[in-house]
C-alpha cells in the first residue's frame, strides 16, 4: 500500500506517519519524486491501519493494492534500466559477470585481484 502525501507536507508530519506506521509493525520506505512524496507501507495486513492512516495528517491518498516499492517496480517502470560503464553495458540482453572481494580488507589485497581478473 502506498500513501500518497500532501505537496509541501513537514518533515515532522512526514515522521508521524513513519512512527505510526512502525508501531503498527510495518517497513516503511519514504519516496521523493518530481511528483511529490510517497510512503510505501511494506507487510501483511496493511489494509487493517488504512482507514486510520487516510485520515492523518499530510495524507493526500492511498493505494491499497500500488505495490510497496514503487520506484522499482515494473508496474511504474516496465522497462529495464541499463547502466553503461566504457563500453559494457549492465542490465542489457547480455549476462555481466563481475567478481572481487566480498569487502576490502587492504589495498594490495584489492589490486591483487584487480591483476588476477584482467589476466583472466
């Protein structure tokens, strides 16, 4: 479910909807887009705290069935993003293969395997 917020809705009135939110026992993800603010509610049984979140404070609208995260949802966005870094692009027809480290414990561990993958 998302709710969609007033324009030019606070800060506070933003994190009063959060705070209610979680003590309801939800994940919430605040979204900022050219079209204004959105507050996704992320869990089973959101439609049980509907009615109380339509009539805060700050909250234009609601969509009980927009999925909980809609600046990656395919509904919103249904076609792939591509991301070119030189001249491999990520995210196009092509399987990317990349590999390191799952973290970077020094510098020489990383060149070492920066060597040891554009040998291979």
């Amino acid at each position: 479910m998302i709710a969609v917020l007033e324009k030019g809705a606070s800060l506070s009135t933003k994190a009063e909807i959060v705070r209610f939110l979680e003590q309801e026992g939800f994940r919430v993800q605040v979204s900022e887009t050219a079209e204004g603010a959105f507050v996704s509610v992320v869990g089973e049984g959101a439609d049980s705290v509907a009615e109380a979140l339509r009539d805060m404070r700050g909250v234009a609208d609601l969509r009980p069935n927009a999925p909980g995260y809609p600046l990656v949802s395919r509904t919103h966005k249904p076609e792939a993003t591509r991301v070119k870094v030189d001249d491999v692009v990520i995210g196009g027809r092509e399987v990317v293969v990349m590999a390191g480290p799952c973290s970077v414990e020094s510098r020489e561990q990383i060149l070492r395997a920066a060597r040891l993958l554009a040998a291979y």
